[in-house]
C-alpha cells in the first residue's frame, strides 16, 4: 500500500526474504523504494547502511540498550557464525559463561538472533541488522574494527578453522598473518575443491606482500590447473582468468624486484656497500619463480590444447616441460607428469607410462604432499585401466580412496575415486563375461 504501483509477487518475495520477516525492516526498505526507478535492481542489492535502516537501529534499538549490551551486540556483528566461545574471545568477556548469559538475554529480547541448533548454542544474526551494526560499529567506533577481526583470527586459527581465520585476518588488514596461514593451507583447500576461494584470498594481498609471498601465488595458480574434479568450459575459463591475474601479480612483483636491483647495483658502483650473496641468493630465487611461470603457462597451453583436441602441440610442449623439470618441490614435477600421460594415453601407450608412474609414486610418497600423492595414483590408476592391468587399477584406487579417508574422507575426491572403481569393476566384469 506504501507503494504506486505496488509490488510483483517476486518484488514481494525478494522482499521478504532480504528482510527475513522483519516488520520494521520491511516498512523501511518500502520506504527507500519509492524513489526507486529499478525496484528489482534495488532490492537485490539493499544492505543494512542505508539511510532509514540505519536511523532506525542506531535510534529505536541500540540507544535504548545498556552500554555493556550495546557494545556487546557491535562487536559481534563482526561473526559470521556466534557461539559463546568466539563471543568471549572477540568481545574479551570475562567467561564464556558470561558470553552464553548475553546471547540469551539478546534472543529473549528478540534482538534479530538466528538459533542455528536445537541447545541454542550457536547462532547468527539477522543477515540485514548485522549489516546495519556494522555500518553502525565503523561509524562510532572506527578503531575497534580491526582488533576485533584480529580477535576473531586468532581465536578461528587456534581451533582449526582456517577459512574463518583468513578472512578475519584480511578483514583486519593483517595481511602477513593472512598470508602465513594461506601458505599453511593452501593443499587442504585444494583438497577440498576450494583453490578458488584460496586464489580470490591471495589476489587480496597487497603488492608488499605479493613480492614477499610470490611462492605462494604461483603455487595457487598450480593447484588451479589441476581441479580436483572434471569441471565445465566456463569454470575452465575462469580458474585460467585467475591463473594469469595470479602471474600477473607475481611478474610485475619481478619488475619491481628488478628494478630494485639495478638502483643498489648503482649505489655499489657510487661507493656505497652491498653485499654480493644477496644479489646471488635473489637472483636464484627470481630465476626459480621466472622458470615456474614459464612452466605454468606451457600448463595452461597443455590444457588450451587438450580442450581444442589439438594433440599436435603435444610434443613440443613436452619438451618444453621436460626442459623446466627442474625443480626441488615435488608439485611442480605434475604438470610436466600430466603431459606425459596425456601424450601417452593419445597414443594408447599407457603401459609404457607405468613404470614411470610407480616409480613417481614413491618419490610422492616421501614428499608427503597429498596433492602429488593423489595426482600420481589418479593417473597411475587410469593407465593401468587403459593398459588393461585391473588388478593394479583397482589397487591403487584403494590405496586413494585409503589416503582420502586419512584426510577426513574430502566428498569430491572420494567420488572421483569410487568412479573409478566402478569403471575398473565394469572392466573386470566384461573381461569375465568374454572368458565365458
């Protein structure tokens, strides 16, 4: 009725869901609509700063806390996810019990707070009233943003969660904690399929911090050529998008450095004191990261090639890799791997590929890099298919999915692997059939 004309049904629906029901916060946001040409634009994108929201929590609901209240509400507007020992460390409440005894005088206040389990342990908050605290917390009080993030990063990095932990430390501009533990976990998030979320975490690091950590970054661009599962042409795309913007970041980090170098190998010159060790121990590390990008981009022609089912490039790219091959990091021995059993399996050769796969196996083994580990049994387990070995496939593929359940049994991997299972049963089953 605020409205002429009114709205669709699914202005309606997107209405309520961005409010969750909130009587106030619908009359708010019917408010600030009026003067809206685009309504569906608007609504998708309404968030808890704008005006009359704002106004309104600031005025009708947070003026007429206690201070101690109020401040405990702000303060945890930073999580995501509320339970009374993230509460404590991020608020530095006395006891977790005295956590526990806030959040319930919240939600019997019906102050917005989501219960999340049957106990009432863990919560959230209110999607658009946590927005509006948190416009609300940088405005009055700007200095406790970041030390509550820190709060909340040490206390996720203490019990494991590694995902919050990073987000909390670039939410805080804690960029060297940020890249620690993103250097720390880079392989799990793979694992998990997430090396995406890791690269847009690594993008976010500042230039400083790029050409400290350009292991890193390459290192994540790695782990994007090689999903854990088979994806689509357009998640292709777009891991590759992330893979050059990664390369990107590190070459100009390169420049930088060059740049550098030639200004003190001047200063030397002038007569002011450098150390040659220096020059040499930053000349191997730039000629380390110059080779791994060479090598990531020969990767990135392999897989342009394999999608255009232009195998005659194959070869050349091999020799290109084999020529790279140099490094003493194991994961960066995969892709010149990779393109070997792509070539042989193109020449329905995979049997002369075994013995170089096994004994890849063992080198992986004792790297104790999960990533390697599965790459290698992955394709160990489909040449010994191709090479109608059965037996070995249907080996090493539990020997995988054995590994997988050592790493918390990760879903997308294990799937992968009871496929080939099947596939190797089917085999199997055939071959009995045809010996009658």
């Amino acid at each position: 009725k605020l409205l002429s004309p009114p709205l669709s049904a699914e202005e309606v629906q997107r209405l309520m869901s961005r409010t969750e029901g909130w009587i106030a916060g619908l009359h708010l946001v019917a408010l600030t609509l009026q003067k809206r040409e685009d309504r569906t634009a608007y609504l998708e994108t309404v968030t808890g700063s704008q005006r009359y929201l704002l106004d309104y929590v600031q005025e009708d609901i947070l003026a007429r806390l206690s201070p101690d209240t109020r401040d405990f509400l702000l303060h945890i507007a930073v999580l995501s996810r509320l339970d009374a020992a993230v509460c404590q460390a991020v608020t530095a409440a006395p006891t977790r019990a005295a956590s526990q005894h806030m959040l319930a005088l919240l939600e019997r206040a019906n102050l917005f707070l989501v219960p999340l389990d049957e106990e009432r342990r863990t919560y959230r908050l209110h999607d658009l009233f946590r927005e509006a605290l948190l416009s609300a917390l940088h405005t009055s009080q700007p200095e406790m943003v970041s030390l509550l993030h820190r709060r909340a990063a040490r206390f996720y990095e203490t019990q494991g969660q590694w995902a919050e932990a990073i987000t909390h430390a670039l939410a805080a501009a804690d960029f060297s904690t940020a890249a620690r533990l993103m250097e720390q976990t880079v392989e799990q998030f793979w694992v998990r399929g997430e090396a995406a979320m890791m690269a847009r975490w690594v993008l976010a690091l500042p230039d400083p911090l790029v050409r400290e950590h350009a292991r890193l970054l390459l290192t994540t661009a790695l782990y994007l050529l090689h999903p854990v599962t088979y994806s689509t042409r357009e998640q292709r795309e777009s891991r590759h998008q992330q893979v050059r913007q990664l390369m990107a970041r590190v070459e100009a980090a390169l420049q930088h450095q060059a740049n550098e170098t030639n200004q003190e190998i001047l200063a030397t010159r002038a007569g002011s004191a450098f150390r040659s060790i220096d020059l040499e121990a930053r000349e191997a590390s730039e000629a380390l990261l110059h080779r791994r990008l060479r090598l990531l981009r020969a990767g990135m022609a392999l897989y342009e090639a394999i999608a255009a089912s232009e195998y005659e490039r194959l070869p050349a790219l091999q020799q290109e890799m084999q020529e790279l091959d140099q490094d003493e990091e194991v994961i960066w021995h995969m892709l010149p791997l990779f393109c070997n059993v792509v070539l042989y399996a193109i020449r329905q050769e995979g049997a002369k590929l075994l013995p170089q796969l096994l004994d890849a196996k063992q080198r992986v083994r004792r790297s104790g890099s999960h990533f390697a580990a599965i790459r290698v049994i992955q394709w160990l387990a489909l040449s010994a298919v191709e090479a109608g070995q059965l037996r070995l496939a249907y080996q090493e593929s539990l020997a995988a999915l054995d590994l997988i359940e050592q790493m918390a049994g990760y879903a997308l991997l294990k799937g992968y692997f009871e496929d080939v299972l099947a596939m190797v049963l089917y085999q199997w089953n055939r071959l009995e059939e045809a010996r009658g």
